[in-house]
C-alpha cells in the first residue's frame, strides 16, 4: 500500500483568487503596504506570523517521521537508505562549498563594502553579542551530541528535525528487518500519514494570514529606508543568489532532463510562502508532497529534503562568505588570498556545526569570524539592519536548492519517475489518490 497526496494543483480547476499562491501574493502585497504607511501597526502584526510558523512547526515533525519511515520501509533493500544517504552528502558538500565560493568570489570581484572607512571601535556591539554568544555556545562535538534525543519520543516533540531523522530511520529500518509482522504498523503509519497531511493542508489555509503579518511586520519594523544605506550589499547578494538559481542550479536541472524554470513554476506557491514567512520550515510539507508528486520516490524525498534543510544551505553559504567580505572591506580590512581561504575553510565546518540551529545564518557568520579574527565580529553590526530583508533570499536558494537535490538523488537511485515528472512540471493534472483514503 503506498498512498499519495494530492498537490493543491491538482484538485481541479478554480478561480484564479482561489488558489493559494494568489492569496498568498495579495496578502505579501498588503502586508507591505500597512507596514510602510502604517508602521506600528505592521509592527504589533509580528504575531499573526509566528502563529502561522509555529502552527507548521507543529506538524513538521510527524510528518517528516511517517513520510520517511514508510519510504524506507517500502525500500527494496536496506543498503538503499545507506547509498542514498550517501549521494545526498556528497550532493550537499560539493554545491555548499561552490556557494561559499561564489560568495567570495562575487564579493570580490564587487566590493560592496569598499569606501564606507567604517572604525570597528565606533560600531554598538551589543546588537550582535546575543548571536556571537550563541555561536561560542555551537561546537562540533555538541551538535553531533544533540542529534541523540533524550526518548524516541522526545524527538518528536522537541522540533530537532535531525533527532526526527534519526529516530525515523531507526524505526523504518526496524519495520524492514521485523517484515510481515510489522505490516500492519507500516500500513497504520500510512493511514497517520494521510491525516497528517489533511492538517497540513487545513493550516495552509490561514498561510495568507500568516504572510500578511509578517511582511507588515518586516516593513513596518525596519522599513523599506533601511536598505537605502546597505542596498550595494543587499543587491549584490540577490543577484549572486540568482546566478547561483538560475546559472548553476539551472545547468545541474538541465543536465538531469528538468528545467529549473519549470521546477520554479511547479512550487511558486511554496515559494511565495517562504518569501512571505522569511522561513523555509512552513513549505517543508508541501515541498515533500509535490516531490512525491512529480515522481520522487517517497523514502529519497523523506531522507533527502529534511536532510538537506541542515547541511544543503546554498543560501546561507553564499550570504557568509559575501557579508565576511563585505565587512573586512568596510572596515578596511586588507584580506589576503590566504586569510581569505581561511575565511572559506573555517565557514565550511562552521555552516555544518550549526545546522539546525534558529537563526543559522547569522550565527555561523559570527562563529566564523570569532574563529578569524582578522576581521572583526562587531561589523556584524553593521550588516544586522538589512538581515531580515536578506533572509528571504537566503530561505529561497535553500529551498531551491533542495528541491533540485532530491530530484537529482532520485534520478542518481532510478527512483525518479519520468513521466511523472514531466507532466507535474508542465502544469498538467496526475492522476493520484484521494485524500480521504488509503491507495490500495
């Protein structure tokens, strides 16, 4: 038995008001708009946001867990979990590192800090000493500890996506060896699995909601005038984003037989709910049942995308390695290429040691350059006004980025479904089961 999910697309044709990514957009639109001409207001409506994330976050736990235990347990062999596993680390150190190359490279060849002559010594440390805490807090041996939860059940209440992998594996490799006598567990976490999507799909309902708020509260918050100041930086990093989207990300699709135009298309409603959330975590559902939609096999889906959600950060990377440099120019701070590999080496291991944690990006640009002092950690000051606005585009190349990688994984395991994939990605309906009940 191996149910499936229906893709908000393929319910059948609607109004175009009707579809979630169009209310999506409206609410963006006029949250925008009240926290520009209404400032305070945008500001008071920061809860409708995180009520909505916190709503998502809720079920982001279950679902990761029954999607990957039926995957794995519905594997052929179990020496598929270890090879695909495999693949997708492979996958996410080579094009993590490219981002931090392209980062540096970019931030080079650019320079957007270079004539600001700011002094380290006049800048208020006191915004960033909560992140730079933090990051001294991020060592290799406790994030490695911190994949082992207390319980199997503790992993699915603490929100620890890799505590939730690992139980998840533990308990579908479990299920696999068990055989027969574990069929009627894996066909109830099936018949879970079709539940716990029914309220995923009821939260999105309210994602319009959760959108509007935090956009008001963005603008209202920081207002639009505060990227006038850092807009060479906040450019630079959106257009070296794109270049990675559509430049290399698009030659890896086009390599693999998809379009990576298509494939944006395909999830322009989860992508706008990243854009309007700031957060990657409340598309998480949706991005694995579209994947599974287009033809992913369910147990490379469940192992790839939550995987990569910690180590598969294109976004993070380019913006660390791009906000080092643009602080060391700001400040004058002469690099040479060997600090400036260092620089790279340093953010490599420091991306991976604080996976997981809220606020990664920030805090691994601060563990990185704690570890080089050569540049000085209180230019993060600098940069921490335009943060929330970069965040977006941060949360956008990584959500890209682990959507061609489950793709590209799945076509290296033979678990990619052509046909599938073709018609999902050309905007044609599929024929899938029903949400109301089990596919036989």
């Amino acid at each position: 038995m191996h149910s499936t999910v229906i893709p908000p697309e393929a319910e059948g044709p609607r109004r175009l008001h009707h579809h979630l990514y169009v209310q999506v957009l409206i609410a963006i639109v006029v949250g925008a708009i009240v926290g520009h001409f209404y400032p305070q207001l945008g500001a008071a409506l920061k809860p409708l946001g995180d009520g909505f994330i916190k709503l998502v976050k809720m079920v982001i736990a279950p679902v990761i867990f029954l999607t990957l235990v039926s995957g794995i347990a519905g594997l052929s062999e179990l020496r598929a979990v270890g090879r695909v596993a495999g693949k997708a680390f492979g996958y996410f150190f080579f094009f993590s590192t490219l981002a931090l190359i392209v980062g540096m490279i970019v931030a080079n060849v650019i320079q957007p800090g270079a004539g600001m002559n700011i002094n380290p010594a006049t800048l208020d440390t006191g915004a960033v000493a909560d992140y730079a805490a933090k990051a001294h807090d991020t060592t290799l041996t406790g994030f490695l500890l911190n994949i082992i939860p207390d319980t199997l059940i503790s992993a699915l209440t603490q929100g620890n996506i890799l505590q939730v992998l690992l139980v998840a594996i533990l308990f579908g490799v479990a299920l696999s060896l068990v055989g027969a006598p574990a069929a009627p567990i894996l066909d109830l976490v099936e018949r879970l699995n079709i539940v716990v999507f029914r309220v995923v799909a009821i939260l999105m309902r309210v994602a319009p909601l959760g959108a509007f708020g935090a956009i008001a509260f963005t603008v209202g918050k920081y207002g639009v005038g505060s990227l006038v100041n850092l807009g060479g930086l906040v450019a630079t990093f959106y257009l070296t984003s794109a270049l990675f989207v559509f430049g290399i990300l698009g030659i890896v699709a086009r390599l693999h037989g998809f379009s990576i135009l298509r494939l944006i298309a395909y999830l322009k409603g989860e992508l706008l709910l990243v854009l309007g959330t700031s957060s990657s975590e409340p598309a998480l559902p949706g991005l694995l049942t579209k994947l599974e939609a287009a033809g992913c096999d369910r147990g490379v889906v469940g192992l790839v995308v939550p995987t990569g959600y910690s180590f598969n950060l294109d976004g993070t990377n380019i913006y660390m390695t791009l906000a080092a440099l643009f602080i060391a120019q700001a400040c004058n701070v002469d690099l040479s290429i060997g600090q400036q590999l260092l620089l790279l080496g340093v953010a490599m291991l420091s991306s991976k040691g604080a996976a997981g944690v809220t606020g990664a990006g920030f805090i691994t640009l601060a563990a990185t350059l704690s570890i080089v002092p050569t540049v000085p950690v209180a230019g993060m000051a600098l940069i921490l006004g335009v943060d929330r606005f970069m965040s977006e585009c941060r949360s956008l190349t990584n959500f890209v980025g682990n959507a061609v990688a489950a793709i590209v994984v799945a076509r290296w395991e033979g678990k990619l479904d052509r046909p599938a994939l073709d018609a999902a990605l050309a905007g044609r309906a599929l024929p899938v089961a029903p949400l109301t009940q089990p596919a036989e």
